[in-house]
C-alpha cells in the first residue's frame, strides 16, 4: 500500500502496449458509442465530461469473499476498499449489478461478509451467481435463498429502470462435461418471451456472470447457448453486455452490441492463453490494486449509448 | 475381528466372485482385506491411484484400474473444483486447495468425470 507502484506503470509502455492496455488491462478507459461503433473517448480523467442523465449504475465482479491464497490473502479487503471508492463517489449510482463469484466457497460466513461490506455502500444490488455460489451442499440453494426471492429457474430475472431494460441472467448451472457456461432451454424460452414485448428503441442491458459470446473456449471462457440469447437480441438498437468470469477488462462490439467485462475486486488472472491456465495470477503486491476494480456505467443524455468508465482501485 | 476376515474368506470361497463382492461391499469396512485377498496387483499400485488437479487439468487424464480400486483426487490448485462422473454415477464436493475425494470403483466401465465449476476440465477412469 505504502509504495506507489502506479507511478511506474504508466512509463515507458509504447502505443502498442497501450493499446493492448485498452484491451485487457485494468487501465481506465471511458468507452463511448456512435452509430453502433464504440470508440474510447479518452482515460479517467476526462470522463467527467460525459453528460449525464444522472442515471448512472455500477459494476462490480468476483469479489472472491473468503479467497485467502498467494494472489490476494485478503479478498475482503480489497472488497471493503471497492466499497470505500463507491462511498466515495461524488454521485450516488443508481444501484449496483455484481456479475457473480460473490464468494470463493459459498460458505455462510462468505455471503454474510459480502452482504456487510456491500450494504454499506447503502446502494441497491443486483444480483447473478458464478458457479462458485453455488457449490454449497444444496448447490445453489443458499444463494437462492438470499438472492433469489421473485427471480425465475436458477435466479434469472428483468427489471426496468430509467426506459432501460436490465436482464439478469444464470450461466452457471447445470454444466455439461468439456462445455462452456449454459442458459439451458427453460432460461432461453423465457428470455425470449421476456423481450416480445419491448420495443426496438428499448436500451437493453444483460448481466450474467460467464460472458455470453465465446471468448476464449481452451479456458472455458464463453457460454456454449450463448449466440441463441445473442440471436434475441439483435433486433434491438442498443444493446449492452456485462459480464465477469475473466477478471480482466475485455471489450468488444458486433453490430449494435458491446460486450465488456469487468475487472474483480478478488486477483486478476492472465490473459488468453499466456499461462497454463486460467488460475489467480500472482503479482508484485504494489501492483495487485492496479489490476482490480469496478466499472461505472452511465447512461448518457438523448440517443446516445452507455458510457463505461473502468477504475482501478489503485486510482 | 479375526473372525469376521476368516467368515467372509469362506463365504467368499463358496460363491462366485461376484456375489462374493456384493457381500464385502454390503459389509463396508472389511472391502478392504477382501479386495487385498483377491487381487495382489491393486494393493502394491494403491498409490498410484491418485489423480492430481494441477493448473485446470486432471493428470493422468486416464487411469486404467481394477474393480474394486479407490481412487483419490487430490486439488492442487488455489481455486476450487469438483469431480462429477458424466452420468452421475458419483459427484464430489467443491473440492478447495489440498482437499481430496475418493471414489471406490466396485464395478467394470469406463467412468467420464468433468469439473463442475470448469466443464472444460475432463477425465476419464477406465476400470476393469
């Protein structure tokens, strides 16, 4: 904590990198789209200029709470540091999407401390289980206990809020041996009547925990039913996907879709295929805070898109 | 005890083999001295009979035991996985770092297992 580690991060990293930074680090990139195409606008600091509704809504991932190993021995206190930049906002987002991975075990203990820690921030959660909820001796029941009143199946769910419609979706049950995350059937069939009624024009936002298009199958890193939750969505004019899973930021657009993942509050894990596996990724313990985070979404005035604003929480 | 092992020997001996296994299973912790008894070969390679989960991948990704063999997985990694049989024959529990699960083969197949939490993951226990 002592040793700013930040200060050398930013130096000496060419374009290249930079970009590549953009891509899948945990640099804070404000994300803008136009007609569809997203560029980045600029780095945190400029992304206070972006007008906003005063609708904006956080997400948070894979706070791990109860992950005590080599890559970060205290999950939930880096947790409890997420919290205090969320207290610390100067405007008080909406309310707060976790993508999953609340726990690292599913053990009482763990959902107790999650629920502490984010109660403090005072500001309404919603949530979508990893497959690390779930591995409690009922597997699955202790979080739909907690979080599963009024939600369908294994905990998915839609709400509106602001013109938007959010949909909380569950790709993390029932798992097929060598596949990816799984909807399933009765989530898919329900999601499509779920939009029959929404317009067009209607800002869509999906939440799940495994990102729903594949992004890197060797590691398990897409969702096997995903392109048929993607195929009903595509009539629609804006449509924006959050996920986590990855503990990595990852950005990409197709059509009218951006598809972000956002960082873990937990330890970070590598990038594609450049370890052999996809397990906690121990770094110096100065740079662990740059490689965590959350991300502020705001929804910006008149047609335009979701703006994301990535933060570490060494920033 | 004694009395027991030497009961089960010539229970054993009367029926055929098996029968004789249903018996030593129903009997639980004597499965042990009757498997012993029976197959030599299983008891000195008991301690190969270990599949290790290390970096995402179960290792031997195939294992070639007797009837009647336990097997033991052992979790290497510092997240947790599972092993769940593909036709549910057996699942174990979230299995955290340096947990293990033991699963006894009391019959001939071959059983495919995957990880709960990471299906990507995939072996295979061939028991004959």
């Amino acid at each position: 904590m002592a040793n700013k580690g930040l200060d050398d991060h930013g130096q000496g990293i060419g374009r290249r990198e930079v970009l590549e930074c953009m891509v899948w680090a945990g640099t804070g990139v404000l994300w803008a789209m136009s007609g569809g195409v997203p560029h980045s606008v600029g780095l945190i600091g400029e992304a206070a200029a972006a007008e906003s509704t005063g609708f904006t809504f956080l997400q948070m991932s894979d706070s791990h709470v109860g992950f005590d190993k080599k890559a970060n021995p205290d999950a939930l206190g880096t947790l409890r540091e997420a919290v205090a930049k969320v207290k610390a906002m100067p405007m008080k987002p909406s309310f707060i999407i976790h993508t999953g991975d609340i726990t690292h075990l599913s053990k009482p203990e763990e959902f107790d401390n999650a629920d502490k820690v984010f109660g403090e921030t005072g500001v309404q959660m919603h949530w979508v289980p990893g497959e690390h909820d779930l591995i409690d001796e009922g597997q699955g029941k202790a979080y739909m206990e907690r979080y599963g009143k009024g939600a369908k199946g294994a905990g998915w769910y839609s709400f509106d809020d602001h013109g938007v419609h959010f949909v909380g979706l569950v790709n993390v049950v029932d798992l097929k041996a060598g596949g990816l995350g799984n909807l399933g059937a009765e989530q898919l069939a329900w999601l499509e009547a779920d939009l029959k009624g929404k317009s067009n024009s209607t800002p869509i936002v999906v939440f799940a925990h495994i990102p729903l298009q594949v992004l890197y199958k060797e590691w398990g890193w897409g969702t096997e039913d995903g392109t048929q939750a993607l195929t009903l969505l595509k009539r629609f004019g804006s449509v924006t996907i959050l996920n986590g899973h990855i503990h990595q930021l990852a950005q990409k657009v197709e059509g009218n879709m951006t598809f972000h993942t956002a960082l873990s509050t937990a330890f970070p894990q590598p990038a594609p295929g450049s370890a052999p596996s996809p397990g906690p990724m121990v770094v110096p313990s100065d740079q662990l805070r740059s490689m965590l985070g959350l991300s502020t979404v705001t929804v910006l005035q008149g047609n335009k898109p979701l703006a994301f604003v990535d933060k570490t929480l060494a920033g | 005890m004694k009395y027991l092992n030497s009961h089960l020997r010539s229970a054993a001996a009367r029926f055929v083999p098996g029968r004789a296994l249903a018996i030593a299973m129903l009997l639980g912790p004597a499965v042990g001295a009757m498997v012993a008894f029976g197959t030599v070969a299983a008891e000195e390679t008991k301690d190969a009979n270990v599949v290790t989960i290390d970096n995402f991948s179960f290792g031997p990704g195939e294992l070639n035991v007797a009837v009647g063999t336990t097997v033991k997985f052992i979790n290497h990694d510092d997240i947790p996985h599972s092993v769940v049989e593909n036709n549910k024959a057996f699942r174990s529990k979230a299995l955290d770092t340096d947990d293990a699960y033991s699963y006894t083969f009391a019959s001939a197949g071959t059983f495919s297992y995957f990880c709960g939490l990471h299906p990507k993951m995939v072996g295979k226990i061939i028991v004959k």
